[in-house]
C-alpha cells in the first residue's frame, strides 16, 4: 500500500511540478503594479468607462435586488439558474452597504479587481510550466486583452465565473501558493460556477502532494455547489434541438477563430471567407501544441492535453446546454448571441498553445515554423488591444444608472410606494423600496 502511494506521489509531482522558487519579496511590487494597471485598463477602455455607469443583467436584477430585499446569509446560498453564485452576491452584499449611486462602478470596479486577480494567479502559477517570463506575461495579460473578453463579459459580475473557473484551474496547479487566499479563492470560485466540476481530476491528484489545503477548499465547494444544484430547478433558454453539426461549426468558430480574432471580427470574416477562417485558426493553434506535444516534458504535455480537452468539453457542454436556435453559425452576426461562452475555452486554449512556444527547442527550422504562430498570436493581442481602445464608450446604448436612479426617485415623490431601476441590457429592471432610493 506504501509503495503504491508513493508512486501515485511521484506520478503526481511529476505533471503537477513545484515552481523553482516562490515569489521574492520585490516580486511583489510588481504584482501591485500589474493588478493596478490591469484594473485601470478594464476600466478606462471606452467600454469600461461606460460601465462605470451602467448596470449589467443579473448584477441589477437578480444580485442587487436580493440584497436590498433579503438577509445576507440567505442570499449567499440561494441558487439561481439552477446554481450558486456566491461571490456574486458576496459583492451585491458589499456594493448595497454604498450610496445607491455609486452601485454600478461598484460592481463595474469589483469585476475589474477580480479579473485582475485572475490573471496575477494565472503569472505565477505558470511559472512551473513555461520558462519563458515574457510569455508566461503574455498569457497573464490575455486573462485582460482577450479579444473576447471585452464586450458582454466585460466588468460585471454576472459574467464573472468564465474567468473564475479559468483562476482556478491555475490555482489548482500552484503548488507553492499562498494557502489561506488562495483556498478562499478556489472555494467562491467552485460555490459560484457550474462548470468547475471538469477540475475535480486536478483537485483529486493535488491530494497527493503536500499543501492540501487549496484542494481540500476547492472540492468542499465543489460538494456545496453540487448539492446546491441537485435541488434547484433551472429554466432552459429554449427547447429547440441540439443540431450536433451546428454544435461543432459554432465551436470551431466560438474558440480557435475568436481567440484569435474577437466575436465582432467573425461576422465579417466568416459569411466572406468560409470555413477557410476555421482552417486557418485550428493550423495556428495545432502548430504550437503539437510541438509542446513532442518537445515538452511530462507537465508541460500533460498541460497541453489537459487544457486542450478542458478547452473543447467546456464550449461544447455550453453550447448543448443552451442551445437555441441563435446560436446557429448562420445567426446575423455569427458568434455574437451568448460571446461569454467563448471566454473560458479560449483562455484553455491559449494555455496550450503558448506551453508549445516555450516548449520549442532552439533547433533553427524547428524554431521558425513554432515562430510564424508566435508572431500571429502576438499580432492578435495588439490588435485586441487596439480595438478594445476604439470601441465607442456608446456600445452601451440603454440607460445610464444615474438617469434610472432619477426615474425611479421621480416615481416616489409621485407617491409611489416602490420604485422601478432600469438598467442594461434593454428591457431589464428591478423593483425597490422607495426607501432604498433615497426617497
């Protein structure tokens, strides 16, 4: 028995490898820099600065109204759309402790500080994979650039647990990280997303390493938010059946063309081009992980297959899931109708593809073919980067939360027992007391 638990030991330390050295004490001060500047990008983009003062779907609708109308502890264990989502309300509970005025930067500026964090664990936690610090910056800064990221995903914490699920995945394979905020972490993370039992096989092989605490938080929540949906009840967005070609079609263009490119992008080149553009994508993305395949050691082929497979279960279960008959590849605008589903899967692929890169030996043919994926994919980050800086502060075009908050005002000195919050996206709003208005 002794002898078959060290082997599962060594087989575990060997795809989960301990990074060389923890963090030094300068390093982090360049973390304070980069969660700083990583906040203020989110934030000061056009997009961003408009959703300081807009109010996003569930963040109104659902997370705030519970917490103006129902106790806290309640809240946090009260699933909706058939699951928890415990930080989000965690973060409801906080923003309704501020002036009402100030409740949609407040979640606009969590939102903003939780991805950030994402991609803090996602720098570190890499450097037991990837050798390279530029690119190991690279991958951490996708986490913020990503040419999908910055629209419907973009700082609110109704779409949060895309990012949170992909924190946790670097947080399960950080060996030497801080254990009490990083179990607190991994534990909101798997009691707010549905999809965080795909990293219970991590979680499983990190109890046999030292340092159990992370994993133990995390398959505690996990066996919170289990139960939680094995007795909640879930509305299905539509009845409209699965179509297994359109799942495959939507899912080559939802994960290798739109990391590359952003949803926008894809409803021009995709009714121009063809599946041309999904060729293209995969032979980008195949080049790198094939030569992780060949070139890396155990972890690194190990990651590549894992965030590989983790990259196609996650776009596929969602699209299943979810299916309706706009998510079809010959929508109007292709991708756009549910672009969160893209975030996560392409955030796994990315890992992959950029373990390849740093995998590549310095052999000069093998180095120039891994080269051409290395410079389009760096290429895609600067132009994601671009457009993300030119996209209109209008692209939310419903109203602003101060103009709501002045309505609904307007309805209780009219004598209006309860006040009416319109927010965004069209047609949403929520209902309060007028006393919660400041009326």
């Amino acid at each position: 028995m002794t002898a078959t638990i060290e082997r599962q030991r060594a087989l575990a330390d060997s795809v989960i490898p301990l990074p060389a050295d923890p963090p030094h004490e300068r390093a982090w001060l360049g973390f304070t820099a980069a969660f700083v500047a990583s906040v203020a990008f989110l934030l000061l983009i056009p997009a961003g600065w408009a959703r300081l003062d807009h109010l996003w779907a569930e963040d109104g609708a659902r997370f705030m109204v519970d917490a103006v109308r129902s106790p806290a502890l309640s809240n946090l264990v009260e699933p909706y759309g058939g699951y928890l989502h415990t930080l989000p309300r965690l973060v409801a509970e906080v923003v309704a402790l501020l002036p009402i005025e100030q409740t949609a930067a407040g979640f606009a500026i969590a939102a903003a500080m939780l991805r950030a964090l994402v991609a803090l664990i996602t720098f570190a936690a890499s450097g037991a994979y990837l050798r390279s610090a530029p690119l190991r910056f690279a991958l951490a800064a996708l986490v913020i650039v990503l040419p999908a990221g910055n629209s419907e995903t973009l700082n609110n914490m109704s779409n949060l647990h895309w990012f949170l699920l992909y924190g946790a995945f670097w947080a399960l394979l950080w060996r030497n990280a801080p254990r009490v905020p990083v179990a607190v972490f991994v534990f909101l993370a798997a009691v707010s997303s549905p999809l965080v039992f795909v990293l219970a096989p991590i979680a499983v092989v990190r109890l046999f390493l030292a340092r159990k605490e992370v994993p133990i938080a995390f398959l505690a929540g996990l066996v919170v938010q289990a139960v939680a949906m094995l007795f909640a009840t879930r509305t299905p967005y539509s009845h409209d059946e699965v179509d297994p070609v359109q799942v495959l079609l939507a899912s080559l263009l939802r994960v290798p063309v739109v990391a590359l490119t952003g949803s926008e992008r894809v409803s021009q080149f995709y009714p121009a081009h063809g599946n041309l553009v999904i060729v293209v994508a995969l032979l980008v993305a195949a080049v790198p992980m094939a030569a992780g395949l060949r070139f890396g050691d155990r972890a690194g082929r190990t990651l590549v297959l894992l965030a590989a497979a983790y990259s196609a279960i996650v776009i596929v279960a969602c699209l299943v899931l979810n299916w309706t008959h706009v998510l079809q590849v010959q929508a109007p605008e292709v991708v756009m109708a549910g672009q969160r589903y893209s975030i996560a899967p392409c955030l796994f692929l990315f890992t992959a593809i950029f373990v390849g890169l740093d995998a590549t030996p310095a052999k000069a043919w093998e180095r120039a073919v891994v080269a051409g994926s290395r410079y389009l994919i760096g290429i895609a980050v600067v132009v994601s980067i671009f457009a993300h800086l030119r996209v209109p502060k209008t692209v939310l075009t419903g109203i602003p939360w101060d103009e709501s908050l002045a309505r609904a005002r307007a309805e209780c000195a009219a004598g209006a027992p309860e006040a009416r919050l319109e927010h965004e996206p069209k047609g949403w709003f929520f209902v309060v007391p007028c006393r919660s208005v400041g009326r």
